[in-house]
C-alpha cells in the first residue's frame, strides 16, 4: 500500500490549451462586444434595403396612379363623344321626320288662310302641329323683314320706292328649323330700292323748323 507524501499540496488542474482561467475571460467580452456589433450591423442593412423597397413601392404607385388617371380621362372623353354622336343621331332622325311632315304642313298653313280649316280636320291639324312643335320645330320667316340669304329663298324679284334695302315683301312658303338648324329657308318675294331713288330728304331741322320757315324769320338785310 502507497502512503502519501507530506508537504506535497496537489497542483490545480490546467486546461487542455494549457490557458489559464483569467486570460480566457478577455477573449469571452471580445466575443460578446463582436456578437453585439454584429445585430448592429444587420439592423442596418435591414432598414437600408426596406427603404429601397419602400421607395419602389412608391414609384409604382406614382405610376398605376398616372395610368388610371389617364384611363379615367379617356372614359371621360368617350362618354362625351358618345353623348355627343347620340344627339347627333336623335337630330337627323327628327330632322328627317319633320322635313317628310312639311309638305302637310304647308297644306294645313294654306287651308288655314282660305278658312277651310273647321270640324274634325281643325282638331286633327292643331294636334299635329303641336306635335311637330314639342319636338322643336320652329317656324319663320314674315313680310317686312330684310332678306337674309342664309335663310331665305328668293323666288321673285321686284323694286319698290318705299324700301331702303332688299326686304321680304311676300312669304310663299314660310321656314322651318329645329334649334339653330335650318331644315327648310323661308320661300319668299323680295323687292329692292328703287334704281336711282334718292333717300326722302328730311322735312325739318333739328329745331323743328323748315328751311322756308328759316328763311322767311331771317330779317331782310336790304
């Protein structure tokens, strides 16, 4: 049996590096100051990349905001162009109904000048001319107005002293429009000034006096 050897203590035990306790305490904080920094770091390319992402969003949403802008524009546009051909259409098409009713018109105009227009055949004529009148028809042209070309149709030609421009002087068949539409011009009579005609003097001054009345106050000079 071994004995123990006095005044010998038993040496600590030294790890397998052969590094003692304290100096591996330094190289742990170093360890935890790097694991430290490291999240630092990643939190920071982290916001860097959600910026860039935000500002892509932001540029695509500037973007499906300008085409749906655009967009709107144009269904605006076609909503118009399409009201717009609609009236045209509703226009011709009453337009052409009424050009079709106004040789009957005419007729009822006629009968009415001869007093022909009495019983039923009144009623009937009334309400189809106030028919013709709720869809816009308007009716024009009287004697003593000046001749308008753009309106009137001159079917005979004549001069008179008492009128100082061409003037409708007799309305054979009477215009028609729809709106500022001319359907039919105003058939018409005109007469001209006379060739040569002086304008009528006037018979008095400004004062009131004539020139015979001036002259017999004047005092006699001699």
């Amino acid at each position: 049996m071994s004995e123990e050897t006095p005044g010998f203590d038993e040496k600590p035990e030294v790890p397998a590096d052969g590094t003692p306790d304290d100096a591996a305490e330094p190289k742990a904080a170093a360890s935890s100051e790097e694991e430290a920094a490291a999240p630092a770091g990643d939190s920071a390319a982290a916001d860097v990349a959600l910026l860039a992402q935000l500002d892509q969003a932001r540029t695509a949403l500037s973007e499906r905001t300008a085409d749906l802008q655009r967009l709107q524009a144009e269904y605006q546009n076609y909503r118009r162009r399409v009201e717009r051909d609609r009236i045209a259409v509703k226009e011709i098409a009453v337009a052409s109904l009424l050009t079709e009713l106004l040789p009957t018109l005419d007729d009822i105009g006629r009968a009415r000048e001869h007093g022909e227009l009495v019983g039923g055949f009144k009623s009937v004529s009334e309400s189809l001319e106030s028919a013709a009148a709720k869809m816009g028809l308007q009716q024009f042209g009287k004697e003593g107005e000046p001749f308008d070309p753009t309106i009137h149709e001159a079917l005979m030609h004549s001069y008179a002293p008492d009128v100082t421009e061409t003037t409708c002087v007799a309305i054979l068949q009477p215009g028609y429009r729809i709106g500022e539409r001319t359907i039919r011009p105003a058939r018409v009579a005109v007469a001209e000034p006379q060739p040569g005609a002086a304008p009528a003097a006037k018979s008095e001054s400004a004062d009131g006096d004539t020139p015979s009345d001036k002259d017999t106050d004047a005092p006699d000079k001699g």
